[in-house]
C-alpha cells in the first residue's frame, strides 16, 4: 500500500464497522461458518486491506468472484480459504490448485472438462464447491442425479475434494413467498445428495432474514460493510449494521456568477446574480455519475449545497453561501444512515443500489482505513 496520495478526494474506512458487522451478523448464526464475501475489490473497499483485519480478528474463509481475485489475495499474503463463486475457464484448474483456492462446479460437463485438464500435482488438491440452481436461472443445475454424477466423478480423482453445495436467492431482500419456495427447492434438492462439508445459500439477505440449522455457512458481502439489501431487510432485522464508508473532497476553487451566467458544459444552469459557485475535484472518472446533477453535498457545518451544472469527468460544481473558501472540506457520503449523504440517499438519487454505488468508487480514489492503532493508505494508482 502506498502511504502518499496527493488529491483531496478520498474514500475513508471504517475497518471497526466491518468487524462490528462481521460479529452481529455472526451471532445470529452461531457454530455456522462465515464466508466473507469479498468479490469486486470489497465492493470497492479493497479487498486486501478488508481481509487482512479480518483475518487478524479470526475469519477463517473468503469469497471472490474470479480465480484473478484469489490470485491477487495469496500474493498479499492472504492464506485463509477462499472460494470462487464463478465458474472458471476448465483449462485454468491448474491455477486454482496452485494456489490453494476452492472453486465452483456449476454442472457435470464442466466439471468433466476441468478434471481432464488437472496435471499431477503432487498431493495438492482443490476444492469443488457444487453449485445449484434453485430459482435464479444464473448458475448451476437443479438435477439431482446430475449432481451425483458430479459427486461421484469428484470422489474418483485425487486431485478433486467434494467441499461445498450452494446456491444463491434471487429474492431474498423483498417480501415474497419466493424466497421461501427457493429455499425449500435447495432443501429438496440437496437432500437427494450426499452432504459435503460445507452447505451454504444465505446471502446478506438470506442471513439476516432466515434463521435455520439447515445450512452451515453463510456468505456476507454487502451487510459486511454496513448496508441492509434492502428497506425491507432493514425493517425485519435485529442486527443494528454500521456503515463503513465515508467520501469527503475539499473545495479547489470558487467563482460569483452574474445574472444570466451559465456553470460547466453546455451552460445550463441559470444564474442569479451573486450566485457563488465552488469547484470540487471529482467527477464521473470517480463514480460520481453525470445523473447525480441536483444531488446535495454537506459542508462541514451540515450546509447542504446542490450540484448544479453538468458533471464533468474530474469536477463538479456546487452553488454555497458567501462563507465558503477554498480548501473547505466537502461530504459527499457521509457514515449517518439518516443523513441527506447517507449511501442510501446517494443511491437513490440515481436509481440504484449502495452495491453499485460503492463498485463504481474509482481505483483513483485513495481509500484512509480507520481501524485499531494506526491509519493505513491505499492508493492504487501509486502503487
């Protein structure tokens, strides 16, 4: 990690959060396994950084989405399990035993052709965790005989460990009897085949929502950092989540508009006269869409200011009282789950969900990590 970055927009966090939320969503599943979920960079969080606290404080088991995210935990030192929920390429499965990292079976030709592939290894092995398809219609089978076919073809090889069998809701954050008939077709299903060690389905949703000895592991990726699935999950869980993620920039520059005058491309904004406008330096390129037009930013004394003009790759503009000056400090998401900056308000200013919000925060960005005694900076673009 590099310890120098020289920007005034940052995302900082909260690695205290994320344990926090790591042990509460952890209580309600005692004895069960916890699979922290750590695909697409910690969504956005950074994934290194996320696992080694995690690691420090007991986790025992992490999931990406592809074997480069596995590859990229081990060269940081990383040596706790680690599944890969996507199918890889058949010929890649090499890799994935070179490595030490579970993977995904999702259907038997799949599983064929990678275990035509494996070279002798010496005694390492990999892990197949199955996976099932009990409504989703994205991976894996639902034929029982199929995954027995499966079973039996991992028990044959020397190489292949039968680990885990899952699945994934497709419905577990709203209200609707859809989660329940997934839930018990996995039952169903996975009752027809001999058990692996590992048997998982509940996503953050599904883990907050069910409450059910059935399976013995739980995959968390969103509520690991502080945010409910949905308004819904909110509404019926006892776990109190802190949200982990703060971005703050600094005004760079200011500007008193005449009457008629217009701010950024095409001059759309109207002016009035007097009219103060400050430029902060974040953009698009940082995950700040051009649709967030209107949004509202805070100033360090919970002044809310709008965006006003088009957003620009690198800037945006905001019109502010007369006390305003350069280098003040500028919140655009703030940790404070009722605030007008909270994720979720940034979210649904453009339609959409603290997933993607957080996803899109750009590798431009350098994230602060708060947590224990000390500060740690990534900045992967000095890296």
């Amino acid at each position: 990690m590099s310890e120098k970055y020289y920007r005034d927009s940052i995302v900082e966090v909260d690695l205290e959060a994320v344990h926090h939320n790591y042990q509460a969503i952890s209580r309600l599943h005692p004895g069960k396994m916890f699979i922290a979920v750590i695909k697409a960079n910690a969504y956005g969080l950074g994934s290194t950084a996320v696992a080694e606290y995690l690691s420090a404080r007991g986790a025992e088991f992490f999931a990406v989405a592809t074997l480069d995210e596995a590859i990229e935990l081990r060269m940081h030192g990383i040596k706790e399990k680690i599944l890969v929920l996507g199918p890889i390429n058949p010929e890649d499965i090499n890799k994935a035993i070179q490595h030490r990292v579970a993977i995904t079976a999702p259907n038997l030709e799949w599983l064929a052709e990678a275990q035509s592939n494996v070279m002798d290894m010496d005694d390492k092995e990999v892990w197949i965790h199955i996976k099932v398809n009990s409504g989703m219609n994205r991976l894996g089978t639902s034929d029982p005989d199929e995954i027995t076919r499966m079973i039996d073809l991992i028990e044959e090889s020397e190489h292949l460990v039968y680990e885990g069998i899952y699945s994934h809701f497709s419905s577990a954050d709203i209200d609707s009897g859809q989660n329940d008939m997934e839930y018990e077709r996995f039952k169903t299903i996975t009752s027809q085949v001999k058990k692996p060690r590992f048997v998982h389905i509940q996503n953050s949703a599904g883990a907050l929502r069910i409450d059910d000895d059935y399976c013995n592991a739980i995959r968390v990726g969103i509520s690991l950092y502080g945010y409910y699935p949905s308004d819904y999950i909110r509404k019926i869980t006892s776990v109190d989540l802190r949200p982990s993620v703060a971005f703050t920039t600094k005004v760079v520059d200011l500007h008193v508009l005449k009457a008629g005058e217009g701010v950024s491309y095409g001059l759309e904004y109207d002016a009035e006269a007097g009219d103060r406008v400050a430029t902060l330096p974040i953009g698009y390129a940082d995950g700040f869409l051009r649709a967030r037009t209107g949004y509202r930013v805070a100033l360090a004394d919970g002044t809310s200011c709008p965006v006003i003009g088009k957003v620009c790759m690198d800037y945006i503009m905001i019109r502010v009282p007369d006390t305003v000056k350069a280098g003040d400090p500028v919140h655009v998401i703030v940790r404070d789950r009722s605030s007008e900056q909270s994720m979720e308000a940034y979210s649904d200013y453009v339609d959409t969900i603290p997933y993607e919000s957080l996803c899109m925060l750009s590798r431009r960005l350098p994230r602060i990590y708060e947590g224990g005694d000390d500060i740690l900076v990534n900045n992967e673009v000095l890296k």
